[in-house]
C-alpha cells in the first residue's frame, strides 16, 4: 500500500515459481515486480517501452543479440526498448522488474512462460 | 547505459553530499536516482506524480503529517502524489530515488536543499 514500507525479502517468501512476476508496488503507472529466475527465459523484446532489472540476491545473465551482461547482487541494468534479450540465472536469482503496468513478460514471443501480469504478493 | 550493468555501490562512492540526487539510470521518462540522506529534509509534497524509494544501505524516516514510516535497508516506500512528506535519517542512509525526469526534490516547498536535477554519477 502506498505510504507503507514494504520489505522485499519477506515479499519474496510468499512464492516460490520461477518467472513468474509478482507486484509489490505501483508509481504512477510503473510497477516494481519481484521475481524469481533460474534456468532461461525466452528471446523476445517490448517494442513500447525500457525495462529495467535490479538484482538482489544471486546473479542473471541478460543476453543480447551481439553480447551478454552479467549482473549481480546491487547491480541494475536496463533493458532498452524494442531489444532482443534473453534472462538467464544458472542458479536461482531474485530481482526488482521495474516497468510499465500491463508489460508482458515474454513481450511478442509468447509460449509458456507468459505469465499473468498484475499479480501482487 | 542503458544495456551495461550498473553497479550500485561503485556509484555511491562517486560523491559524498547529502540530500543531492545523482541519476544512475533511465527507464522510458523514469529516473533512478541515487540520494544520501542524513538529518532532516524539508516538509513538502509533489503535485504531479508519486515518488518511490527504495533503502539500499541504512534507515530512513518518512515523516507523514500523521505518523511516520520507517523505511529499512532491503525495504521500500512510494509517497503519494500530492501527499505532504519530510524524509529524515538519524544517520546516513542511503538509497534510491525513482519518479519521473523534472521532478523538484523539494516540490513547491524550494528553498536551500533544492537540488539540481539531471546530475548524473
């Protein structure tokens, strides 16, 4: 709830799936969605809008067509608009998503690992 | 740059000021800004838009005319847009800033901690 604090660790202890985002908080329209990666995601983009990644515990891999980044525990990285990437974490990373509302995670790609947007913890 | 992890410590060694935000990173009209508080700020409120913070290292203190939050390393917080606040910390604390690019830290309250906008670490 806004004007509250919000402790992102016992956030995370209130679910468990992989690639599945789950919203924290809102600034306006943007939101901050924690989630969990482990394993690889999809190559896909978001032709609307950047999307930024703050890691906080573990390391994840954002692949780029050309190259691949490493980020780390207090690091962030974000994900220009309309770029190809892929997440990866080969063991399990915990991270801040933070975007507009209604962003799909797997962007046009689709599959399986779409996941539900708007789901809060 | 956007696409180039952003290590968030390294950056907080760039300066040392306090209640002076130095933006780090970029999402769409979004700004993650990096701010060192200690003492206490002054009360005011931003009309437009809700700001969010998010405790990196330290406590903070988000004085609503109310009550007041206390905001932890590992927590955050969004004021609401149009909502009086005072930011204080017994001692330093450390943290980021995230609300959209133009946005007065000291909203029409002004005054000597009115902080340049757009300075970058």
């Amino acid at each position: 709830m806004k004007g509250e604090p919000i402790n992102l660790a016992e956030k995370l202890a209130g679910f468990s799936e992989h690639w599945s985002p789950r919203v924290v908080a809102e600034m306006n329209d943007v939101q901050f969605k924690l989630v969990k990666l482990q394993g690889e995601f999809v190559w896909h983009d978001h032709k609307e809008t950047d999307e930024a990644f703050i890691v906080l515990r573990g390391e994840m891999e954002v692949g780029f067509r050309d190259r691949t980044a490493r980020v780390g525990a207090g690091e962030m990285l974000v994900v220009p608009r309309g770029v190809e990437h892929v997440t990866r974490a080969a063991e399990e990373c915990q991270a801040l998503v933070i975007e507009p509302r209604g962003v799909k995670n797997t962007g046009d790609a689709g599959g399986k690992l779409t996941a539900a947007n708007d789901r809060w913890v």
